[in-house]
C-alpha cells in the first residue's frame, strides 16, 4: 500500500472516530487549571498522565522547579524520534460574565466547542493523542517513536523550562523534529508556522518614598512623589523616538539574515487588518508592508503593561502617593541575552540616579530560531499543502515570546506549528472556541508528520 | 456685669449643657452624607435646616449649581453680624473594615466621639449652635447677628461656593468676621489659625492610543502605547529638579510679604514630626525650618496624585494598554488665576506634541489671603489666649485648599479659624473623632468670638 494510500486510511478513521476524540477533550477541559491562579494543578497533572497512558505511552508525572511536568514515551518502528511540546495548564477564565457558557464545561455550537483550554493548550494535547490512536489503527505499530513533554507553567512563563530540559538531557536529546504547542491557520485559512520566537525579560518598577500616603496640600512641594520618581525614571528608559535609551541594550542584536527578510517578503501583509482591529491610521514611525513586518518582528522592544499610584478613581483625591509601580514588557531578540540586559537595566537606573527605585524581575528568555531549511521545515510545508489546499505561510519568527530556545540551544531540534487554532479562537479571552473542522485538519496533519518520519 | 464674669456664666452653661449639644451631634452624624458617592445630600440638608431652626435661626436649603446650601440667619442685639461656613457633607468612610465602631453611629470611648464627620465638619456646625444656645441663655439675646452658610460639597471641591456668593452677593456680605469650618489645636495643645489657602488646580489626563488594549509580542515595536504617551507628556510637565515647566507657570507668583515671613518665623518647627511621620531623612531641596515652611506654604506644586494603566495584578501580563490616566494636583499661589492655569497647561501639552491627550478638569480654586492685621484677628488671638490657657499660632497660609478666595474676594470678611479639631483626629480617614474636652473649648471660644463682635 503506498504511502498516499494509508494515509487516506489514516484521514478516514480521524473522521470516523472524531466524537471520541472530542470527549477526551472535553474531559481535560473540565479541569479549572489556572497557573496563575495555582488551581487544579496536580489533579490535572494526574488526569493527563492517564490519557497518555489509554493512548499508550508509557507516562510519568516528573517534578520541576516549579509545577510537574508530564512526560510520556510511546516506541514505535524505525529510529525516528518526534518529539512534542504542550501545556497542560490554562489562561484564568475571568471576566466570568462575558462567557456564553462555563468556561470549564465545553459546550458544542455551531461546529465549534467553547471552553478554556480548548485551543490553548488542551486542544493541541489531544491531538497529539487522536493521530496516534489513528496510526496504530491503521499502521498496526507508530510509524516513529513519540516523546512528549507537557508543562504547567507556559502561561505563567515558562520559568522550569529551561532547567528542567538542562537536567533531563539525555532523556529529552535525538528527536528529529519537534512540533510546538501551537498552531493553525491564518485569516485565509492557510497553515501557519513559524520558524522563531522573541525572548522576553518582563520587570517590574516599584518607587517608594514615603512611610505612608500624604496629603497634597502639605507634602507637594517638599516629600519625594512616588509616582514623579517612576515617571522621571521610566522617561529615561524610552523616549518619544521609541529608541532604548539604556546603554548597549542593542549591543548583542544580530540583524535579521538574507533568509530571514526572504521569508518575510512571502508572508502576506496585514497592514490593514492590524490598522482595522486596532484603530489606527500607521504605524509607529510610519512604517508599512515588508517594512512595518521587520519592525514588528524583529526590533527589541521596551512596553510599559502596567502603571498603578495613588488614587485611580472617579474625581479628585489629593494624595500624593507613597508608592508606584510599573510593569515593563521587553521583548528581545537574537542575541541579546536576558541576564545581560538585567544588569544593564539595574546599571542604568543607577547611574540616573534611580538606584532606590526596585527592580523585580517576572521572566527572562531568549529568543530562538529554527532553521527554515531544515528537512522537517520542508516536510511541514509538503504534509501541510496536501492537507489544506493552501500554499502554507513560514513566518521566519513571532513577536511573541515562548520556550523555545532551550529546545533549539540544548536540543538542537527543528520545530514546526501543527495545530488546531484560527484567528477567532480567543485564547486568554472570554469564549475561547475552536473549530471542530480545525481539529480534525490539525489531527491528519499531525498523523501525517509521525508518518513522514519513517520515510523521512 | 463685667465681660469676664457673664462670660464665665457662658462657659459654666456650656459645660452643664454637654450632653445636650453632643446629643444633636450625634443625630447629625447618624446621616451617612457622603458627598462624593451622593448620599443622603436632601435628607441632611434637610436635618441640618431643621437643627438650626430648633437653635432660633430662620433657615432655608437653597438651591445651588451643585448640591443644595443650608443657610440661617438669627438676628441678634447690635449691629454687627458673624458669618459662619460650614460644610454638611463628609468623606467616604470606606475602608469600613478600619473602623472600631460603625461610622455612622456615633460612639463615645475613653473621652472621645467616633464618627465620620464628628469634626469634619458636623462638630463644627454644632459647635456654632452650642455657642449660640449659652449666649441666649446668659445675655437673654445673641449680643451679634450670625448668618450661617452650609454647603454640601466640600469634600467633592465646593464647585457651587463661588457662583452661590456671586448669586447672593447681597445676602452674604455686610459681616464683619467669619469663621471658617476647621480649627482647634496643635500638636502641642496650642489654638492654631490659618491666614489663607493655596488654590488648586486639579486634572486627569487621558492618553488612548488604540480601539482596545494589544498582546505586547504583535504590537510593541508598531503600535503607539497609552502608557508610554503618558509618561512622555508627564516628563515635560515637572522635572527632577521640581521646577514646573509649563511655560508662565511662575508669571503670576506674588512672592510671601516681609510680614507673611514673620508670621512663619512665629509658628513652631515641625521638621522632626513631619520627618517621623513620613520616614524621611530630609525634605525636596534639602530645605529645613523656615525655609521648609516657606517652600512647603508659599510655592506652587505640582503632585501627581494618581496614575493608572494596562496589567497592575501580580506578576506578569504582557499587554500593550489602549488607555492610560494621571491625576494631576496643583496647588497654586496668590496671583495665579486657575483658568489662565488651564489654559497654559493645554497649551503646552499641544505644544510639546501630546494634543492627543485629553484634559479634564475636576476643580479649580484661586489661593486666599485674610489680613493679619484685621481687628477681627487680634480678636481671636485675645480670646483664644484666654480659652487655651496658651498663645496662639498663626500661620499665614495653609498649605491646603478651600473656597475662602470668594469670601475674601467677594464678601470682603476677614476669617479665622475655631474649632473642635486636634491633629489625631483623622479627618478622612478610617475612625474620625473628636476629643470632647476640644468641643467644649471649641464651643467657648466661639460663644467669645459672638460675645466679643457686641463690644468690638
């Protein structure tokens, strides 16, 4: 039986047996597994153990520096080893009111199911799974031996990632291709990968100059302000420009390669759907097209997430604040390196003569990026074509941050989307959806991957 | 009968009649009359009108551009008239957990009344009428006239005051004193007066840079951030030097009078409590003692009083905020015109770039000044003298801000202050009270204040 043959086998049993797959699903989503929250974290831990092991694997729930990870081996024939990366834990459900049914009860309308987690991550999780259970249907044994680590922590930052893949080393090495948590389809419905991630070093500010809050009309003109203290501090970080102003922040930056700007140049534009969602009429320094993409994707960048002192109600209150705060979004790129920048940040604070200014770090990673000329790159776009009728999309990074870099760096892994998401599944928002046709497409494209490993 | 002696029968009168007076103060505190959240504005208005009418006064609630004024006149021998201000309206009481006992049930532990509003400023208004009631009782008829004006905003801005007194010019003016709605004692059981107010000018600005908030990986490096626009337009309005850059800011400043800085020179250092209090090594500029005072009283100020944008939860959110808020306190000098303020601010902000920024202004108020050397002043310092057993302290200027430009401005009244007040009284804060040895001296150097207007 060819290749083109079995695999027709494999799409009909993923179709046939759908609704089981569904349940699964539905099951996982149940479980309120709010990282920030701390919620049902070990129970979900648990749980996904055992749907690995109805599927198959062998499945251990391993400690970390932070919240267990889940790991499972499933051996199947020939050497090739694929490895996936997924998440057990969920964005919080909040705002619970702009929900059209539970969040933690997914709920099927119209082609779709609702739920927290459906997409992000559990959704991809069971996809994974449901490619399996068709292969060996099909195939009798996996056509390639799966190795699967699920974290508790992407939403929260990812913190053990790192150190958890440095101490199992030998454990997590050889596989030949790795596909990532997420991915889909873009605004047409063409499969989207990306080749790349930003790193992140997030911070926050905290002034405090005062034992306590003061009256404005005693201490305006001779008690330090909290809040002038972190807004003299944070216009020294950025100005109007949009330029970093803090010493060698751009030393380590590597300029994107020919290739990289090549790839850019084939995604499509989204100028205007990005003017339409968010109200604007340009961009930041006016850039457009190719050129605004560049900007958009390979830039550090330095947000301020957050700004909080005094009184924030309606009216007036005349307080003059003891303390502020700001959180501060840096995103970075290749090579900067996070500890580096920390210390350039603290440096820089100082030497401006705001070294009573505190300085807590939320998360620190690099960026990583996949090279796009990797066989398993070309067998992504080749399974991916034939599953979607559509020429895929290779985006040669996201702005966006994840753990990606210790998989590329110490595992020396090539990495592909394969997903079941599209632009509406309101991940971290109320109503969280996926479409029941994406999660069937994402299933064939996965059992697709496992399949082309043996041949590969 | 000598002054001395029928005023001594005054004073036995009010100490035999106490209970009765504190009696009315607790009705008037059971009103939870919280301005600022438009509660029970009518029924206190309304309470009030009939407490003075029980005094003897004739007494109307009059409307205003605001919340509605209370105002009595009781016609006395002579023709001289005192003119009280006093406010029916209190702060929030929240945080309600704070609080020993209920707010709004007034409570009596170990010498002291527990209400909100028990000094600021329902104490006050009873004080007048405890006055009033001993005066009758001993002189058979109030040796002055008093008109009593009592609004019902000021702890939202008193908005109303100014155009009420323009509106009722001829109701209002012919008194030849006034007392003002705070007063009482000083860290060293001192009576304190305040010669004058700063005024203020008090804003939010709002920068909105997006129709809804942004992920910080797809929009850092092209979409403009509310936060970042804020910070930048705050940076320009007062640098670390505390100098406030608005151009002609300073054009109208009357530097303090050879006899302003004497008065300073009199009043008693307040480095040491103000630095234990706060936490402080040293105070803005370094300055200390007089000078301390003098940039403390006599400079404008610009305070932000609050800031408010994007993610302020733990931890981390990677958001780019659409929306970004700071509330800006001025407080403004003698000759500094707030409309000509306004007008400068917004003006400087377009010119510096930021006429995206929206500006709103919640209140404005022009500085005050009463004459040191009115009699009406040499009056309170005699009888305060003879009351408190110590001398007086006279301060040139609060640092704070109230209605008392129209007063002086408008009605021409020279003012002082007599109160019911100490310095742990917690005006504003959770477990307001009065200590009832300061309502009975409050009361009797005000039954003085009305004696005196006869023989002044």
């Amino acid at each position: 039986m060819s290749y083109e043959e079995r695999i027709a086998q494999v799409e009909q049993y993923i179709d046939d047996h759908l609704r089981e797959f569904l349940e699964d699903l539905k099951a996982l989503c149940a479980f309120p597994t709010v990282a920030a929250q701390g919620q049902a974290i070990d129970e979900t831990a648990e749980f996904t153990r055992q749907l690995l092991e109805k599927y198959g694997f062998q499945s251990d729930v391993m400690p970390s520096t932070g919240n267990p990870m889940v790991y499972g081996e499933l051996t199947g024939s020939g050497d090739k080893i694929l490895l996936c990366y997924n998440h057990y834990d969920v964005q919080p459900a909040e705002p619970l009111d702009l929900w059209d049914s539970p969040p933690f009860e997914a709920t099927e309308r119209d082609g779709k199911l609702y739920a927290r987690g459906v997409v992000d991550d559990k959704g991809h999780i069971v996809c994974r799974l449901a490619a399996i259970a068709a292969l060996k249907a099909v195939y009798g044994e996996l056509p390639c031996s799966v190795k699967i680590l699920i974290e508790g922590e992407e939403e929260i930052g990812s913190m053990s990632m790192e150190p958890f893949i440095e101490q199992h080393l030998e454990l997590l090495s050889g596989a030949d291709g790795c596909l990532w948590e997420f991915g889909g389809v873009d605004y047409e419905d063409r499969p989207e990968t990306v080749l790349g991630m930003r790193g992140d070093v997030y911070v926050e500010l905290r002034a405090r100059t005062l034992a306590h809050d003061a009256h404005s009309g005693i201490g305006g003109s001779i008690f330090p302000n909290a809040a002038w203290r972190l807004t003299w501090a944070l216009s020294t970080l950025k100005g109007p420009d949009e330029r970093i102003l803090i010493p060698g922040w751009y030393d380590d930056v590597r300029d994107p390669t020919a290739r990289e700007l090549d790839l850019l140049q084939g995604t499509p534009r989204t100028d205007e759907a990005l003017k339409e969602s968010f109200g604007l009429d340009s961009f930041l320094n006016g850039v457009d097209g190719v050129g605004m993409k560049r900007q958009q994707l390979f830039e550090p960048t330095c947000t301020i997430a957050g700004l909080g002192s005094g009184y924030q109600g309606p009216g007036s209150k005349t307080v003059l604040p003891a303390e502020a705060m700001a959180k501060i979004d840096f995103r970075i790129v290749p090579d900067q390196d996070p500890d580096d920048l920390m210390e350039k940040l603290r440096a820089h604070l100082k030497n401006q003569g705001f070294g009573d200014i505190e300085v807590i770090q939320h998360g620190g990673s690099r960026a990583a990026r996949v090279d796009p000329d990797a066989p398993f790159v070309q067998m992504y776009v080749e399974e991916a074509r034939e599953v979607y009728g559509k020429e895929p999309v290779i985006q040669p990074t996201s702005g966006g941050s994840g753990p990606m870099d210790p998989f590329v760096r110490l595992l020396g892994v090539p990495i592909v989307n394969v997903g079941v998401g599209y632009p509406h599944t309101l991940v971290h928002a109320p109503n969280e959806n996926m479409r029941i046709a994406d999660f069937a497409r994402g299933v064939k494209l996965t059992a697709r991957m496992m399949a082309r490993m043996r041949t590969a």
